[in-house]
C-alpha cells in the first residue's frame, strides 16, 4: 500500500499539483539534463535522464531509451514506469535516457524520400552509430547500468525503432514501436528485412512490441496498418520462436495509441527480460 501511495503522489507532483505543508512548497527533482559532445554526428545532443527512486549505485538497473525526448515525454513515461514498479509490480525500477531532437527527420529516416522532403538527407545510420558507440557508453560509465535495453519510439521515431532492429538486433534486449510505418519507402524496408532475416541465428530472444491505432488520421486508407500487418507476418514466419512479438491494433484508438508504451512494457517484462 505503502508504494502505491508513493506512486500516486509522484503522478500528482508531475501532472502540476502543487502540496503546501506548513505554507512552503514541496517541489520534486524528477530527472538531469545533460549532453555529450558527438564526434559522429558533429554536434552536441542534450538527454534527460531519470534515476529510480531508490538508486543505488551498489545495484544496476535496467536502461529505458526513449527517442522524441522532452520534459513532457518525461514525465509521461516516469508515471508509466512507476506504476509498472509500485502498483502493478511488474517490472524492476529502470533508468530513464530521454534522447532530446536536433534534425528530427534526418536521424530517423535511413533513407531519402518525398514524405519527409526537409532536410533532404537520410541519417539513421549515424544516428544508430551515435547511440551504439557514443550514448550507450556514456550512460553505462556513468550509471548503475545493466546490459538490459529497451528502445522506445513512437510516430517517425518509431521508424527508427524497426530500423535498429533489423539493423542491429543485440544492441538492444527489447523493442516498442507505437505507429510505425513506411510511406514512401516501403520496398526498402522489405528488402531490409529480407536482409536481416536471412540471419536468424541474430535474432535470440529480443521482445518487439508493435501498436497501430485503427482509427489513425494520418492512415486513413489504412496502408500503414497493413504495412505492420505484413510485418509481423514476416516476423513470425521467418523468426519463428527465436524472439518474442507482438502486434497490437488498437480499434479506438488514434495516432500513436494512448496505451502504447504501458502495453510494452509490460509486455517485456511479463515476458522474462533477464534480471
């Protein structure tokens, strides 16, 4: 009872409720900012970052990396995850990496295309560099990490989360992709897939978590949701059991579905991710 109450006090101070005792405010530190100097991408990218509640640096913990990362975003996912950890008790407590935007399109498109014509460059494949071998050892060196990750990404980020995984499966343990899709560059990702999948001994064990909402306005001819339909036909005809998948459709949902990354994470978890 005791860790429910901390969660849903949490969740009040984060939403913006302010609590008075004795007439001063309490005000609650909920993560860092910090960045790092990138030689492969030639600027400096900013991530904030969240430490479970109880950090303990005699512990490692499990690092959740979300793309798309703002305070917004946040906050969103520290209330998911702690009811995960303190309600549900479902998942260990995790770090949170939040991976802020500089050129939103460039690092998640891997190829050009006329959907996103701005800037007209495909930078995916730095960008998964950026992260495998500059991010990732950031954050290990400087927090009570283990070597279980979870990718999380959601619209055109979550592009780039099918991308890291047909690219480089082991770099991550676990996958959430909310609203994925390929217009414009469909064949390519066939022909990716194709790629990867003709090397199953890659994929051992990975959980991928795939959501599309029914009622997206940007799908409206429901292209993209047969898109991750055949996706995850692919999947499980060419992966067989070697990982564990999902594909969610939700039917009144919209845009990246509301419930996306709880889904996931439970999923994962529920599902084993090594401790």
């Amino acid at each position: 009872m005791r860790k429910i109450t901390q969660f849903y006090l949490l969740a009040l101070l984060i939403i913006g409720i302010t609590i008075e005792t004795s007439g001063q405010e309490i005000n609650v530190k909920i993560g860092v900012k910090d960045s790092i100097k990138s030689e492969i991408l030639n600027e400096t990218r900013s991530v904030l970052i969240h430490l479970p509640d109880n950090y303990n640096q005699s512990e490692s913990y499990p690092v959740l990396y979300r793309l798309d990362g703002n305070t917004d975003l946040l906050m969103e996912t520290i209330v998911t995850t702690n009811r995960l950890v303190y309600s549900d008790e479902v998942a260990p407590e995790m770090i949170i990496v939040c991976i802020e935007n500089t050129l939103r399109a460039r690092d998640m498109w891997p190829v050009n295309n006329d959907y996103y014509p701005e800037p007209n460059e495909a930078g995916a494949e730095d960008f998964l560099q950026f992260i495998e071998k500059e991010l990732i050892p950031f954050i290990d060196k400087k927090y009570q990490t283990n070597e279980n990750r979870i990718l999380c990404g959601q619209s055109l980020s979550a592009v780039f989360v099918v991308y890291s995984f047909l690219t480089k499966p082991n770099l991550f343990n676990s996958y959430i992709a909310s609203s994925a899709g390929f217009p414009e560059c469909e064949e390519y990702f066939i022909t990716l897939r194709n790629k990867a999948f003709a090397h199953p001994q890659n994929y051992r064990g990975q959980k991928v978590f795939i959501t599309s909402g029914l009622l997206d306005p940007l799908d409206p001819e429901g292209t993209i949701h047969n898109q991750l339909l055949d996706f995850s036909d692919d999947v499980n005809n060419k992966l067989s059991k070697r990982i564990y998948f999902k594909h969610v459709s939700y039917e009144n949902e919209g845009h990246v579905p509301f419930h996306s990354l709880y889904d996931g994470l439970k999923f994962i978890f529920e599902t084993g991710l090594e401790q």
